[in-house]
C-alpha cells in the first residue's frame, strides 16, 4: 500500500534532504517552497526517475493560509490520502529585539508557527478519518533555552514544541503522533552569516565538535516516522549533545 507525505520548504536544505529519504522509502510527496521553484522542480524530476513515485511541487508562503488550503487540496485530490506532514518552512532574524520592527516579528511567528497551525488544520480530517498518520514539525534547540538576538525566532520555535505537545494530545485517541525536531547547528544555508572564526567557536561548544548535515536531520524523521503511534508529544533533540 502507497503511502503519502507533504514536506515543506523542500527546495533546498533540511526540507530537501527529508523529502529524498522519504522518496528513498517509496512515499509520493507532495512539496512546497517560497522561491526557488526551478531548485524544487529540479529535485522533483530527479526524485520521479529516481524512486518511480508521484511528486507535486508548489510554490507559495506556508504563512498564506489560502494557498496552503489550496495546496492541501489539490494533495487530497491526487493522492486521496495524507500519511505524513513535515513542517520544515521556517525563516530567522538576527538582531536585538528593540531594533526588530512589528512587521518583521509577525513575518517570523507567520512562517514558523502558523504554517504549523495551517497544515494541521488542512490535513488533520483526513488522517482523522483514516485513524492514521504522523505531524512531525522541524524546530529548534533555541525553542527550549532561547538565543540572545534571536528572540522571535526563539519565540516562534517554543510556540511549536508547545503547539506539538498540545496537539499530540487532541490526536493521540486517533492514532495520530505529533513530534517535533529540535534541531542544533546545522550546515546548511541559514548560518552561511557565520564568518569562518565564528564557524570555529561554535564548533568548539558543540561536544559532537562540528555540525550536524541535513541529511543526518531527515534519517532521524525515518526512524521516527517508523515508530510506533504511542511516541508522541515528543520534542526529540538533534544537536550532537550542546543542550
């Protein structure tokens, strides 16, 4: 039996490494990015040759509840089912809270926790109906402890360890997980602001000594995606023992 995953922000990145492991393990996905639509269609054709399996590409902000209501949609149509939904979209802000504008605060809690709220909201009926699925959210370390300059993206990703823990809740009678990754420092995009000495004293602090790589993030969604339903509400840490 075929089973179906939605995964966004897959264009490049963690989101990206996720949606190859979970093409590797024979789901037909479903992918969202913001921008790079040529990088998404590019992995898309690569994952169809590759794996033999349907994938759907769309481009749009998760932060848009229409387009992820219609993106959802359009998902439901073609494959008639949701088995797995990855919540991977997410942005950051550096820089002191006081010089941050309100704009840019609501941007980031947008993106990275109301998408959350969205994909839930447009898929939880039919893995309701099906008694079946897993909601698995890509946070942070600094969700827990929170980062000195990055308070909305802190904020934003201790919303999500709550909006996992809440939801996990509501869905467990049925059969649904809810969990959530916190991820350290990972090699990709995001931290390329980092020049080379600071690159070197943040390796220094992690006791792993070094970052982890994105692919290593999407082999711990398989193992949890292969648990069974009674873990959930989890905020599952990966960041090579720096918490």
């Amino acid at each position: 039996m075929f089973q179906t995953a939605f995964v966004s922000g897959a264009s490049r990145g963690i989101g990206r490494a996720i949606a190859t492991a979970l093409a590797r393990e024979g789901y037909h996905l479903s992918l969202t990015c913001e921008k790079n639509s040529d990088l998404l269609e590019e992995l898309a054709e690569d994952l169809r040759k590759t794996y033999h399996i349907q994938v759907l590409t769309f481009t749009g902000d998760m932060a848009d509840y229409d387009f992820v209501q219609k993106t959802a949609e359009q998902t439901l149509t073609q494959f008639g089912q949701i088995d797995v939904v990855i919540n991977n979209a997410g942005i950051s802000y550096l820089g002191l809270l006081h010089e941050m504008t309100v704009d840019a605060w609501n941007r980031v809690l947008s993106v990275n926790l109301s998408s959350c709220f969205y994909t839930a909201k447009c898929f939880c009926p039919s893995m309701i109906a099906r008694q079946r699925g897993h909601i698995l959210s890509v946070s942070s370390m600094w969700g827990t402890v929170g980062a000195s300059c990055e308070v909305a993206y802190s904020a934003s990703k201790g919303g999500v360890h709550a909006f996992t823990r809440a939801l996990a809740k509501e869905l467990a009678p049925s059969g649904i997980a809810v969990n959530a990754i916190a991820c350290g420092v990972i090699d990709t995009q995001m931290n390329d602001f980092l020049s080379d000495e600071e690159r070197q004293a943040l390796n220094e602090s992690i006791p792993a000594g070094r970052f982890a790589q994105s692919s290593e993030v999407a082999d711990a969604v398989i193992h949890l995606l292969q648990s069974p339903s009674y873990l959930t509400g989890q905020i599952i840490g990966i960041d090579g023992g720096y918490l």
